[in-house]
C-alpha cells in the first residue's frame, strides 16, 4: 500500500472516527484504525465491536493495499504537523512497519495484521428511508437528555426509534426515559419508515452520530433490521449494533399519548 494524502483530509476523517477505537480494550487489534486504498479512494475504519464507522476521501495512491495502525497515534501525529502538509503512508505488506512522510517528518508505526480486524458488516437491512439531517438532530437532542445511565435497566440505555399512528397521521417518534423522567418526540414518518420495527439505539451510537450531525447538510439515510442500524451521513456510515428489544414493549407503553 502507497499513497498521498492531504493532512487536513486525513485529519478530518481521523476525527470522525478515532473516538471509536477502543484504546483500553483486551483486544489490541480494536485500538487500531484499518487503511485500505485503492483506486485512487482511502477508505478509514474503526470499530469496537458494538459500532464501526467508515469514512471515504480521495487519495493519490500508487499501489493498493491495506493496513492497521494505532488509531490515537495517528490521529495525534496528524494534529501536530503543519497545515497545509502532504501525507505519504507506506507500507510493503507483511508484518512490515507503516512508514509516514511529511515534508521532512518521517516515522514508522508498528502495524498488526489487517487479516484479524473484524469485519462488522451490516448484513441485510430491509428498511431503508431518508430523515433530514436537521430532523434527525432534533430527535436526539430533544430525547438524549432522558436517557438512562444504569446499567441493570440495559433497554433504558439508549433512544427508542419506531413508526407510530396518531388521530390517523403517522409519524416517526423517539422516545428516551431513565425511569424518573420521559422525552417523546415525533415527526413526520419518512417514505419508507413505515414497516420498520421499533428499535433501541444505544448510547454511545447516539454520541458519535451526533458529532457526525454537526458538520451534515442535506439527508441522512438510515437502513435497519432487527438487530442492526446503519446511518449514512455523506461520506461516513456508522453501522451498529441495536439494544435487545424484548424490552421495548415496556417503553412502548410509556410512549403512548398522554390522557
């Protein structure tokens, strides 16, 4: 793998998704973000197991290939060089060591085999529909507030997503609660919306699409399933594990309209 970067583009995408890497986890390989190039694309990703996020930029790159290398390390090199610097990122395959070049800067990072980074793909997600991204931020940041830190109440630990029908018009309603108080906020259910099951989105998958909201215009497209949800924010997908729903049905019952 060979190629050349901008460091504010690198920068950038390293910011997205170096929160993700897990830097006290048992398993090493999680600390670490993949690169993989080719044709011209790098590709970026992290993952803890529960989350992965996966960012595209451009790249000028002269020969495919893909790596891992420490995600902190890197993000922290990046911050540190100069604006406007020129990345190259090299790595001749192996258990060889990732070198990386700027101007006269140059060091080496201790890489792992990208063979044993897992690989968390989304699978099949029937429901697909489009939000606004300025909906979406609405919805979270009018419910998060509620949702419950204890950890024995594991279904309260995040936003509960799910298509609802009210005084016969359908919306989309999120709904948040630790028990002691209640967020329910509802929109317009989006084209597409309609079948999905109500889902629990956990906490920390609510805190990184967040941050991935703040810099978003235009749409966001989320696809799910049962047990996984994926958001699609320009050139970022964040895919996550959902909260076990057996729960749901007692906040549900919570969510129904006030009398």
């Amino acid at each position: 793998m060979k190629l050349k970067v901008d460091r504010a583009t690198l920068l950038k995408a390293l910011g997205h998704i170096q929160s993700v890497a897990e830097k006290r986890n048992t398993i090493p390989i999680l600390a670490n973000v993949q690169i993989a190039v080719k044709d011209g694309r790098l590709s970026l990703t992290a993952t803890d197991m529960e989350i992965a996020i996966v960012e595209e930029v451009a790249a000028n790159s002269t020969r495919n290939g893909a790596t891992t290398a420490p995600a902190a390390t890197l993000y922290e090199i990046m911050r540190k060089l100069p604006e406007g610097a020129e990345i190259e990122l090299d790595h001749a395959g192996g258990d060889s060591q990732l070198s990386l070049r700027a101007g006269k800067f140059a060091t080496k990072l201790v890489v792992q085999p990208v063979e044993d980074f897992p690989s968390m793909t989304a699978g099949q997600l029937p429901h697909r529909f489009h939000l606004p991204a300025l909906v979406l931020r609405g919805l979270i940041d009018r419910t998060r507030f509620a949702i419950s830190t204890e950890e024995t109440r594991y279904y309260l630990n995040g936003i509960y997503l799910h298509a609802t029908e009210q005084d016969g018009h359908k919306y989309l309603r999120a709904v948040a609660t630790d028990g002691h108080r209640l967020a329910r906020v509802q929109e317009e259910l989006p084209e597409g919306a309609g079948a999905m099951p109500g889902v629990i989105i956990p906490r920390k998958t609510i805190a990184e699409l967040r941050k991935l909201l703040d810099e978003a215009s235009g749409s966001v497209e989320v696809a799910l399933s049962d047990t996984r949800i994926q958001f699609t924010v320009g050139p970022i997908t964040l895919t996550s594990k959902l909260i076990d729903g057996t729960k749901s049905c007692a906040l549900a019952k919570k969510t129904s309209p006030m009398r």
